[in-house]
C-alpha cells in the first residue's frame, strides 16, 4: 500500500478511536447507570377490595444538582441544572447515593411513591399535567409544607385531584411508548416549595427546610420498560425552557422497569 494512503487510513481510524471513545465517556459520564428497587411494604387493598403486594418508593426533586448523589459530588457537569434524586424514607437529601432517576417495581403490584418538592416553580404549558392521573382513586395525598428538621407535617395531609396550574415546581409523568406492551400512565403534579425560602436555602448552599411533599399509589401490570419525565418546563435558559435537564436523562427523566 501507498505510504500517505496507509498514513491517511492510520489518521482516520485514529479519529474514529478517539470519537467513540469520547462517545462513550460522555455517555457514561452523563447518564446514571443505577437502578433504585423499590421496597416491599406489605400488602395494599384497592378501592374494588383485590389485594396487591405494596412497593414503596421516595424521590426528591431539587433546584439544582448540587446535592451530588447520582450526579457527583458537588453536582457533577451541570451543578446548576434541576434534578430528581434519591430521597430517604423522610425526603432526607443522599448525597452519597450512586444512583437517583432509575426506578424498578414489581409487575401486578401496587406501588406506592413520595415526593418531596424542593423547588420553587411557576406555570405549565398545559393544564393537563396539573390533574392527577393514573392513581388506584385518580388522588394523591399532599403535604403544603414538611419540616425536614422535625419530620413532620406544618399543614395537614389533604387529598387531592389537582393543584393550581400556575404553581407547579415539577410534574412525574410516567407512560410508555406506542408499543405493544401493557400502557401504564400516571402524571402527579407537584406543588412549588416557598420560593423565598428556596431562593433564601439557595444562596447558603442549601434546600429548603419545608419542600411540599405529594404520596400517590398505582398499580401496574405485565412487565414492561417505561419512561418517567418531567412536564414542568425547567430547562432555565433554553428554548421554550425544554433543554439542558429537561432533555437530559437523569436529570428530569429516566427509566421505570416494571419486572415480572
Ligand atoms: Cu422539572
């Protein structure tokens, strides 16, 4: 062969060396690779009086990736952009946690998941994502204000069916794809937190003390692979606010394996 041929054969493959493993660098850099299982409680009664094995899990949405866990201390990439992450069982911050937006319940089961909001918010594009949709009741139970510190409630427990459109910090909005296997649709919309005391926590390198705290129940069917996402738009400083974390997996989306 051509020596400035073989030489220009050597610098291409050089180059597609040095493209796929920048790919997968990224990739692997960007995306968490965990999966949080959720935890056996019991056994859970529908309104219709069938009993399912009950799974709970807990999950905190935050301002800003500086509580690290999934994404690394400090916050990893992006410290700046909203996430979900891993929550204690009383929305205790886990900034240790490897993993925090990929989630795994059992198949025909009742799963029982709470919230704690940690971020301020404002208005949907659509109203619809206010509605709770696809729980056993078509409710969910929400908590205006929860002290971190005390663990407790600051307001009562009130059930709802929706929460005012223009006061919403982020949506969990869980479904599938137009595919063959079992649909499962569930969208909870979660109240914004106090947005001086958010800002306040902010600037001191910190959360809130009172995130609003949303609990809510489903049940789920043949196994399957689903998506969750986020419908609030939250991708500060991007078109239409769609961007960065919105567009981003483990940030405002993930996976949801439901397993036979
Ligand atoms: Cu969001």
């Amino acid at each position: 062969m051509n020596k400035r041929i073989f030489a220009a054969f050597g610098t291409v493959i050089l180059g597609v060396a040095l493209i796929a493993g920048i790919g997968s660098y990224v990739a692997a850099a960007k995306n968490d690779s965990g999966i949080i299982a959720a935890t056996p409680a019991g056994t859970f009664t529908a309104p219709d009086g069938t009993s399912y094995p009950n799974y709970t899990l807990t999950m905190n949405t935050y301002p800003n990736s500086t509580f690290g866990g999934h994404h690394g201390a400090g916050g990893g990439a992006h410290p700046d952009w909203v996430s979900y992450g891993a929550a204690g069982p009383n929305g205790e911050v886990l900034s240790d946690a490897t993993t925090g937006s990929n989630f795994e319940v059992p198949a025909h089961s009742a799963v029982t998941i709470t919230i704690w909001q940690y971020d301020s918010g404002e208005t949907l594009n659509n109203d619809f994502f206010a509605h709770v949709q696809g729980t056993v009741d078509g409710t969910a139970k929400f908590v205006r204000s929860y002290d971190t510190v005390s663990k407790t409630n600051v307001t009562p427990e009130t059930v709802i069916k929706n929460i005012p459109a223009d006061m919403v910090g982020h949506t969990f909005t869980l479904h599938g794809m137009s595919d063959e296997q079992d649909q499962l649709f569930v969208n909870i919309p979660l109240m914004l937190a106090n947005d001086d005391e958010v800002t306040a926590a902010e600037e001191e390198g910190g959360f809130t003390q009172h995130p609003t705290k949303t609990t809510f129940t489903f049940l789920t069917g043949d196994a399957g692979e689903y998506i969750w996402n986020c419908e609030f738009p939250c991708g500060d400083g991007t078109i239409a606010r769609f961007g960065n974390a919105m567009s981003s997996m483990s940030y405002m989306s993930g996976h949801f394996i439901v397993k036979g």
